[in-house]
C-alpha cells in the first residue's frame, strides 16, 4: 500500500480562521503513519508550532502548487485563481468545491481539474452509502447564523465581524430586560445545521416555530411572512418552491424583517431565497433587501468560522477517521464518482456550446 501523504494548505480567504484537523487529530494521523505536511497560515485558529509539535512537517503557505505529485492537499475553502493559482490542478484536492450544482466559477474549476488531470474530492459530496454527509460544519453554522440573526433583530450586532470565543457569543445572546419576545422561524429544524439554530435560538430564549420537509412540501406563505425572524438551514440539491420571492418582499402585511440564510447557495438554480444574488461578509453581515416594509439579510458562507476553534475540533473529529481511510472505495469512491460525473456534464456542455 502506497503510504499516505496529506498537504494541509494554507486558506486564502482572510476572515477564514477553521482548519479541517487540528493538531491532536494530526497526531493520530501521523501515529497511524500519514505523512503530514502543514502549511504556515497567520489567520489559523492553531499556530504552525502546534502541527509541529505534533509530528507535522511546516511549510511556507501556497506552496502546494510544488507538492509531490502523490501528495493529497486538503483545504477548506476556494482555491487562489488567477496569477495567484495555477490554471492546471494536478493534484488530488479535497475541499469544498461548490462547482457542481452550475455556481458561479464552478466550469472554471473543473476545467482546471480536467487541463491538469488532477480529482476533486468535495467535502459536501463525502457522504454515506444513504447520502449522509460524514463531515460537515453544518451545526456551527447554524448556531452563528442564528445568533447574529438575534444580536441584529435586538439591534446588539457589531461590526465588523470577529471571531470569538463561544461563551462571549452566548454572553452576547442573553436576553436583557425590555427585550421583544417573538417565535422565530427555523425552516430545515431537523437537519445539523437546524439543530445549531435551534441551541442558539435557546440561549436567547426564544423558542422557534420548527419547520422541515412536511412543512415546505405545502409551504405556507402567509405562516412563513407572519414570523419576524427566518432562519434558512435547508440545502436543496433540485427543483423546490422558493420559500421567499421578491413579490414576497413587497407584501405590505409581512412581519418578516430578518433573515439569516445559513445555506448561502446563491447562484444555483436551485437556491430557495431567490431574492438577493450575493452574499455578506463580516465587514458588512447586513443588506437591506427592501425598504418598506423594513427585510434584512445576513448571508455569510463561512460562519462557522467565527467559532473558529469549536468548529474545527467538531469537523477534524469527524473527517479523520474518514483520512485515515482515504482512497477509491467507500465514502472517497462516491466524493470521486461525483467528480466524474460532474466532468462528463461539462464536456457535454462545452460540446453542445461548440455544435451550436
């Protein structure tokens, strides 16, 4: 058995504070024979010194783009294009892709899979034989998506945006005397990222009206606008209702004014929340969607990192094991099958661009 070499790479995105393993999990990793390379990062939620320590061999960041052609680089978020990213992608990746579902950018990607020959093995896709995610930070982002919901509807949200220790967080979400009570609306109650919702929601002592499949099989759109505050958890993979429209917006008897889409799945066909075309960052979390009646947004696709360190400990526990595992068959084999597919579509597509 070819002896297993993973290049954890450095993150880009400079609000992004998670990691994939954390030091005591890189540990095991290496005590069970992985070679483990880690690059330098300054916004790592863990130091260089911790991998280190643990066994790791530290390297400057980006410099995967040299790694041996065996080495397997696992990351979190997109990787550098342009001058800063190689065109061709020779290695084997794993990451969060988003290229599979017709995002923006998702062809360019693939396409530089496809030029350098290398595999996607995309985090969202490494999913039991039942179509189970296996690793995933769902739960945290949950639970800070509905917690900055709270903190702006109660007009106690600061910006910009930072990581925090989860106690200040929950400090922060206390109710205080003179503070409204209202039952807010979790739609996808029953699934990681609901469950997160719903613990924050507690700690600010709300008690939230739970929706999932039955619910939005026969949305009720009066019931849903009735609610002032949404939390979207509900990641679709086809066709499905909209759960707001822009005549929605307009409604003049919607008591909805804050919405909190924790699934972020702006640019698909299949977005749920077709009513705003890009997301929110820490420096500006909030967008006003329409005046009169008042609709905020908070659409921020890494929340989980602003609980940089519980999520990370939650996500390497979980993936791991999965690593330790890493190859063509089981879990790996599906994340790799996936790939394929979405390759062939492509082909497909660029063939019938070419015939027209």
């Amino acid at each position: 058995m070819t002896e297993l070499h993973l290049w954890l790479r450095h993150e880009t995105r400079t609000t992004e504070r998670r990691t994939p393993v954390v030091p005591s999990d890189a540990r095991r990793l290496v005590g069970a024979g992985v070679t483990l390379t880690v690059e330098e990062s300054p916004q790592r939620i863990f130091p260089a010194e911790a991998y280190e320590e643990a066994g790791c061999r530290v390297v400057g960041a980006g410099s995967w783009t040299g790694a041996p052609a065996d080495a397997v680089v696992v990351g979190l978020k997109e990787l550098p294009d342009g001058p800063d990213g190689p065109g061709e992608l020779r290695h084997r990746h794993i990451f969060f892709g988003h290229a599979y579902k017709a995002q923006p950018g998702a062809g360019a990607l693939l396409r530089r899979f496809v030029a350098g020959g290398g595999r996607l093995f995309d985090l969202e896709y490494l999913v039991d034989e039942d179509g189970r995610r296996l690793a995933a930070f769902g739960y945290w982002a949950g639970y800070v998506g509905a917690a900055l919901a709270v903190l702006h509807h109660r007009g106690r949200l600061t910006v910009p945006l930072r990581p925090l220790p989860k106690k200040e967080l929950d400090d922060g979400l206390h109710p205080a005397p003179g503070d409204e009570r209202f039952a807010p609306l979790v739609i996808g109650a029953l699934g990681r990222s609901g469950r997160g919702a719903r613990a924050a929601l507690a700690e600010a002592g709300l008690e939230p009206t739970c929706w999932d499949l039955p619910e939005t099989r026969a949305l009720d759109r009066p019931a849903l606008l009735a609610h002032e505050l949404m939390v979207n958890t509900v990641l679709t993979t086809g066709p499905s209702t909209p759960f707001l429209t822009d005549k929605d917006l307009a409604e003049q008897d919607r008591r909805l004014r804050t919405v909190c889409d924790v699934t972020c799945d702006v640019g698909s066909p299949y977005n749920v929340l077709p009513v705003y075309d890009t997301v929110t960052d820490w420096a500006e979390p909030v967008r006003r969607l329409h005046e009169r009646p008042a609709l905020d947004l908070i659409a921020i696709d890494n929340l989980p990192s602003l609980l940089p360190e519980e999520a990370s400990e939650d996500f390497s526990a979980a993936l791991t094991p999965l690593l330790q595992e890493f190859g063509v068959g089981g879990a790996w084999g599906r994340c790799l099958d996936r790939f394929t597919q979405a390759c062939r579509e492509l082909d497909a597509s660029d063939e019938g661009v070419g015939d027209a």
